[in-house]
C-alpha cells in the first residue's frame, strides 16, 4: 500500500465497515423507506430515465472529439481534482497560474447540462427530486449514476467536456480584474483525495506540490479577505485541502453570479440567506459568552459574525459545537430566490448562487443552462421553490434517520465514514 493510501486508510479509522446484524440491517432499511415515503424522495429512478442515461454514456470518445472544434481546448492545462477518499464522481477540478501582476484561477465544472437539458427525461426526474440526498451509508441520487460516475466525472487522464469559469484576480485585493465562462474540453492529471492534497503541500518533490502550494496561498488569503470582510466561518479547524476546494468554489460560484447579475442582466437561481434579527443574535451571543471559558472579545461586539468568528478561533474545543449550534439556531434558512436582493448574510456577499454542484444540486444544473443559453426557464420561480422545499426534506430526512441511528446503538459518523456490512446473528454477538 502506498503512503498516500496507507494515510487515507487512517482518515476513515483505518477500520472496517461497521457490522450489523440482518435483522438491523432490515431495521435501517425499514425506517429508510418510511423517511423516503415521508419526505417524498425517490429511491429508485424510473426505466426511461436509465435507458436515456446509458445511452448517453455510449459512444463518448467520438462525442467529445465532435465537440473539440465548438469548446476552448484546455487538455495542456495542469488540471487536477480533489475529493474525499470515498467519492464515486467529480465534478469540479481547478488549475492555477501566477502571473506578474495577477493570479489566474480556473474552476472546470461537469458539463452536466450537455447530456441533461429540459428536453431529457433525466432533468424532468432532477426537478422531481431537487438534490442528492446523503444519510449515513446511503445515497439517494439526484441523477442517475451511470451517468454522474462516467461522462459526467472528471475522471485523470481522460477527455472530459466541461464548462470553466476562468477568473483573473489582482493580486492586491483579490478582486476580480476578468471573468470568463465557457465550455471547453480538459483532461484532469491526477485525482487527489483531501489527504493525498496534504501530502503534496508536505513533500516538495511530490508531483502537483507547487500548484497546490500555490493555490492554497491563494485560497488562504481569500479566506482571511472573507473574515475581514465580515464573513461567518464557523469551522475554524478546517485543513488546508478543504480551505482550497471551499474557496475556490465559493470564488468561483461568486463569480457567474457576479457576470449573471452585473454583465447580462438575467435573472439566475440566487441563494438567499436573511439575516437574524437583532433581538436574535444578541440572544446567540449571550449564550455564547455564558458558556464556560469562552469569552467574545469586547471590539467584536458590533457586528455578530465577525464575533463569532474571533470566538471560535480562542474558545476550548470542547465548547465548538456548542458556539456552533447557538448561531444555527437563530439563522433563518436560505432559499433559492429568482432576484438576490438581501444578499447572503453568512457569506456576507451581496450576490451569490451555486455552479459547482450539478451533479448533486438542482439550482447549480438550472444555472449552467442559465449561462449557456443565457435565458431563464419559464417556470425559474416554480424551480427555485422546489429546489429550496427539497433541500429542506433531504436536511430533515437526514436528521431524523441519524437520530434513528443513535436509537439503535449505532455511531451515524462511523457509519458515514466506514459504511455497513451485513454479517449473520453469530458473527454480529462476537463483535458486541
């Protein structure tokens, strides 16, 4: 076993599935079912939405060589993707380059929209369920697999179609100087796991060291921009592979909103995040300051988020869930809203919505047709309440089947992490 394997190995326990008896196992699938007819979610995809996605996943070297002529080529791009050690697609990779006077920051996205357009049965079943849905050890797919896990995955060293936002940033202030969005072709040279991604940020003789040295550079400054600029970050322990995947994507999502909104004047599926009241956060950070050994520094008091965020950085790990659970209940939810007015009050940006998950979201799918067609859906009002509805029953759905799962004496992390394996009754009392 390789060291990055052997490494990742430990980033799931360096332990087996979690074993369960047949009759539990009958248990978890029983309360699935229920949670799945009580929130409305689809498990199985209909037969004409899986005929349509094998058929689509026929014939691809020739389609993307078709396609070559209408797309920007960016194969000789250093291009890689970065994803956790259990990820079955990847839809996003990126490439940098520092240049004298800027950085310039590529995010290639799945061209998921090239295969699912409104005229497939594919996107018909994408509006019906809104989103992926992730429980401990399962998955409910928003599209069908045989489709996000081939064509639409940017697997290494294979022709991929996909659509780039390229971001050119002053190196002064991070600003956006140019944005470009286009349909290109790229061919990803490694897939890294976040583990992998540390590893070559440690060893300077490692292949992708300085390009991912030299996006984290840049990742870290946007995030320490973010803080600054008043933004809530509520993990502060986050390492730096995640750190480089958040705030490249959180760039890049910023972005074609940022080129929707200013330069084309369209309306778009925006995120809408309201702010509390004052009333709300003041009662947040009251309970903040009571916990034990926490206190909020004095100069943060005016504006809560950056209190937090000072909070979280000094407070004993003991109390970060706690801190974090007093500001998640007093933030409203976010929606998807046809106009960004309000703006998105935990980023603190003015404009946002998403692009980088077409795979697993709704909204980000209905905008990469958005930005290709430059024309909205008739109904975009009627999808951006369906998509928020969704992702509400998914958050709901997951938090009562993992709650479930603490009722029957099982850990929902463990089995996040490691997965279930079914044993018989003898083996399953030996490991009690």
């Amino acid at each position: 076993m390789s060291d990055d394997a052997q490494a990742d190995a430990g980033t799931i326990d360096g332990q087996g599935p979690v074993e369960v008896s047949e009759e539990l196992a009958r248990h978890l699938e029983n309360k699935r079912e229920e949670l799945f007819e009580k929130f409305e979610l689809r498990d199985e995809f209909p037969p004409e939405v899986l005929e349509e996605a094998e058929a689509r996943t026929e014939g691809v070297t020739e389609e993307i060589q078709d396609e070559i002529d209408e797309r920007k080529d960016l194969r000789d791009l250093t291009t890689w993707t970065t994803d956790p050690v259990d990820a079955q697609d990847f839809d996003d990779a990126i490439s940098i380059e520092e240049r004298d006077d800027e950085y310039v920051l590529w995010v290639h996205i799945a061209d998921v929209t090239h295969y699912v357009n409104p005229d497939t049965a594919m996107w018909d079943e994408a509006v019906e369920r809104g989103n992926t849905v992730y429980l401990p050890g399962y998955t409910v797919h928003m599209l069908p697999p045989v489709l996000a896990e081939t064509v639409c995955s940017l697997v290494p060293n294979e022709d991929r179609l996909a659509h780039t936002v390229e971001m050119h940033l002053d190196k002064e202030n991070l600003s956006y100087e140019n944005i470009e969005i286009y349909k290109s072709v790229i061919e990803s040279d490694e897939r890294l796991t976040y583990t992998q991604a540390e590893n070559r940020l440690e060893d300077s003789d490692a292949p992708l060291h300085e390009e991912n040295a030299l996006v984290y550079d840049l990742a870290e400054q946007m995030h320490e921009q973010r803080k600054e600029d008043g933004s809530l970050v509520l993990n502060p322990t986050r390492d730096r592979a995640h750190t480089i995947i958040e705030e490249c994507m959180l760039k890049a999502n910023k972005a074609v909103t940022h080129v929707l909104m200013w330069d084309r004047g369209v309306e778009a599926m925006y995120r809408v995040h309201p702010q509390p009241s004052p009333d709300e956060w003041s009662e947040a950070l009251r309970e903040i300051q009571d916990l034990d050994g926490v206190s909020i520094p004095g100069s943060t008091w005016d504006d809560p988020r950056k209190a937090v965020n000072a909070t979280l950085e000094e407070a004993p790990g003991r109390q970060l869930d706690k801190i974090q659970w007093a500001v998640m209940k007093v933030m409203p939810r976010a929606r998807y809203m046809n106009d960004p007015f309000g703006g998105h009050h935990a980023l603190n940006f003015e404009i946002y919505g998403h692009f980088t998950s077409p795979i697993r979201r709704l909204s980000d799918l209905i905008n990469h047709w958005i930005v290709y067609q430059n024309d909205v859906p008739e109904n975009l009002i009627e999808l951006c309440d369906r998509a928020s509805d969704k992702q509400k029953d998914a958050e709901q759905c997951e938090r009562e089947y993992k709650t479930f799962l603490q009722e029957v004496g099982l850990d929902p992390d463990a089995v996040n992490n490691r997965g279930i394996e079914v044993v018989d009754e003898s083996e399953a009392d030996k490991t009690l």
